[in-house]
C-alpha cells in the first residue's frame, strides 16, 4: 500500500496519524506547497502580533515526520492527478504513484476584484508567507476589510504591534457568520474599546497610492493607511478535484460519502475543502474550521487504511474570547433562517437571555437544540456541545438550560433518559464530567 496526502494542515496530519494507528510500515508521501511545516493557521494572527514566535505555532512536533515515517515533499505543489493511473504530477515535472489519496488542500482565500488591489502592502492572512509578510511591513495605519474571525484577530493583532487601526466590514455587523447581532453588539463594543474603530455596512471600492496602498476608498469615505488585510473568507480548493474528475457539490467543496470517500475510487477529501453532513442543519455543507478538519481527516485515514469508519458529521464552533478579553462563542446554527437548505414544515424557537455584558441564546428545531451563543459566560459550553451533537430533544429543558446557575447536575435525568443516544464510553465519560 502506497499513500499520498495533498496537504499537510490540520485534516492531513491527522490522516497520517489514523493512518499509522493501522498500518505501520507503509510508505506515506505528503505534499504541501507551505515550506513552513506543521504550523497551525488559526494561530497566524498571534505571529503578527509579536504574541509568539514562529517555532510556538506548531501543532507537532519538528519531528513528527521523521518518527512516523513520511517522506514530507514540503515547498512542492501537486499539479495534476491522473485517476486512472493513480499518480499525482507535481509543478516541477516529477511523477508519484498512489494506492490511497487524500486531499486535504483546505481554502483558498478570497480576493474581491478591487480596482487597486495589487497594490503593495496589500494581503491576505492564510499561509505563512501571508504572515511573513504583515509581519514584516511597517507603517503606522492599517485597514482590515472582513469582520470574520481572521479580520477581527487580524485587526487587535495589528493593534498590539501598535497601529491605528481600522476594521471594514460591508455586511451590517462584525462578525456575520459566527454570531447574530446581538452578540455582535457586545463584541464590537470590546473591539472598539481596544482602539480599533469599526466601520460596517460599508464596502471597500478602490484602493488608491502609487505602487503601495495609500488609502481605501469607501461608499462614503476614504481611510487612509500603510497596509491592508483582506480577510473576506476563503473558497475550497478543488482545483486539482475538478482536473481529476472527481465530483463537487453545490456549496464549491468537493462531495465525500460517510467514509470520505470521493466519486473518484480511493481518492478521499478532508478538511476545508470537502462537503460533510452537518448535524445542526441535516444537510451537507462546509465546516471550515480547525476541529473539524482534524476529525475528518481522522476519518478519511481511518478508511484510507481499511478500517471503515462512518463519519457522523459536524457543526460548527467558534471561539474568539483570547483575543477580545470577553469569552465568546458559537455553535452550530446562530440564527433560524440561516438554515436555508432544511426542509419546510420544521419548527423552530429561539430562546435569548441579555445582559449588559453577556448573552446566551439557544435555538430549537422541533424540540431538538441545533445553535447556541455565548457571551460572557461560557463555562458550560460543553455541555451545550455534547447536547447538540447527540442530538437530543430539549423542549422540557429550556428553563434550566438558560438559567443563570445552570449545574450539570440539574440536567442529569435528561441525559440519562437519552443514553441510548452515547456509546458506552461517550456516556460513562460525560456522565464521569457531570458527576
């Protein structure tokens, strides 16, 4: 057996290690056009900041690949995949069989066709180049277009390296896709006491500057600034899934059965760039977040290697309180009509507590609870977590679930009433947690 992995973030390190838990001696080759190894992403924003050097961003250990066996092929980017003879062609002409193939290439970040945006000191946040080279600009005003996760910890990093900074968001509030506007209300408000002054519903339409970024052009306004941050999301990378034949879905990310598996025998997806069944909207969709490339490529190297594993499917979580000193976060739906591809006929509650400086707020699908933020207090979050990944009917629960003084304990005849719901060690661990 001959494996290759195209990939070497979160979903491809995993496989490796599923895949060696199984079969220990065969030859696993990676490819990944980073020439940085085993960096986590997600911990980028925290380089730019002066907050951690670049040996503290890995996930692994430096030789990870040297005490699992991989011939890693790092800085080499994987041209083109010929299914029917299962070999993979790399940029610089050299040719690699495969009995296995994982692509795990993640996302693409998104560049919007901005008249101006090839200016220098403009970039994106998403390889370690992208950081480097933030790192390395100087200049004493900047612009970050994206209230998203990377935007708003792109924006307090370049604020702790001591910029005047500026967040630019077109959609109504920051944060759109991980929290509702409430929620948003009381983050933009911690954002904003940090120094950073934040602009939304307005859209960036030109930059201006002889060869480097002098200002940004708005609806309304012009700000200027020696450097921008485009931080307006990312796209899967089917690139190399699209030339090979393999099937993508109608989301852009590339269609995976409960195995992984391609419509390409023995050619698997993990990660960002792949569609997986989401639990909170029963439907397939694109989780792009660390946890679940890790467990997906978990999955697909659990298969790869010939142990059929069904993967149940994910939802999504966000935490972002590291970095604007309130403890935030959310999971899985954040509000009832984001969940555009359920069927009709379903009923759905939301649920809100709101304070001065916290908020929760739960949301039911028949009885069932499917999105849950927290603001300001957040210490049983796991809770809520276990609860939306079993899957279980909360209607009788809601009082106790929004209580201020909520205890494990208060809920333990609901979880034992749907022990059915775990297996025995998922319900000997949480019943170990509660008790």
């Amino acid at each position: 057996m001959r494996y290759v992995i195209i990939g070497g973030s979160g979903a491809g390190i995993s496989a490796i290690e599923a895949i060696r838990s199984i079969d220990k001696e065969s030859p696993i080759d990676l490819f990944s056009d980073e020439t940085t190894p085993l960096f986590s992403r997600v911990l980028l924003p925290y380089y730019v900041a002066e907050e951690l050097s670049k040996p503290l961003l890995n996930f692994r250990s430096a030789d990870f690949f040297e005490q699992n066996r991989i011939t890693a092929h790092l800085g080499v980017r994987v041209q083109q995949i010929s299914a029917d003879s299962k070999t993979i062609h790399t940029q610089s002409g050299d040719s690699y069989p495969f009995n296995k193939l994982l692509l795990a290439t993640g996302g693409n970040p998104i560049v919007p066709p901005i008249p101006g945006i090839e200016k220098d000191g403009v970039s994106t946040l998403k390889t370690m180049a992208d950081a480097e080279k933030i790192y390395n600009l100087k200049g004493k005003k900047a612009v970050v277009i994206g209230a998203g996760s990377i935007g708003v910890e792109s924006c307090i990093s370049l604020k702790r390296r001591g910029m005047d900074v500026t967040l630019l968001e077109q959609l109504a509030h920051v944060l759109p896709t991980v929290f509702d506007e409430e929620a948003a209300t009381i983050i933009r408000k911690r954002i904003e006491n940090l120094g950073i002054k934040t602009i939304t519903g307005e859209k960036a339409l030109r930059f201006t500057g002889n060869g480097h970024i002098k200002s940004v052009i708005t609806d309304s306004r012009e700000i200027e600034c020696d450097m921008v941050v485009i931080a307006v999301g990312v796209r899967p990378a089917i690139e190399l899934a699209q030339t090979a034949g393999i099937e993508t879905g109608s989301l852009g990310g590339i269609k995976v059965n409960p195995r992984m598996l391609t419509s390409v025998s023995d050619i698997y997806a993990a990660g960002d760039v792949a569609e997986t069944y989401d639990i909170t909207r029963d439907s397939n969709w694109i989780n792009a977040i660390w946890p679940c490339a890790v467990e997906q490529g978990r999955i697909a190297g659990l298969n790869m290697a010939g142990r059929e594993t069904p993967y149940e499917g994910s939802f999504r979580r966000n935490s972002i309180g590291n970095f604007i000193g309130v403890p935030a976060i959310s999971m899985g739906l954040t509000q009832a009509e984001t969940c555009s591809t359920c069927e009709g006929g379903e009923t759905f509650q939301e649920i809100k507590r709101r304070t001065k400086d916290t908020y929760k707020k739960l949301i039911l699908k028949n009885g069932r609870l499917v999105g849950a933020i927290l603001v300001g207090q957040t210490q049983k979050a796991g809770l809520f977590f276990v609860l939306l990944k079993k899957r279980i009917n909360v209607s009788e629960y809601t009082s106790t679930l929004m209580s201020r003084d909520l205890n494990f304990m208060n809920i333990l005849p609901l979880i034992r009433r749907n022990a059915d719901q775990f297996t025995e060690t998922e319900f000997k661990e949480v019943m170990d947690t509660m008790l």
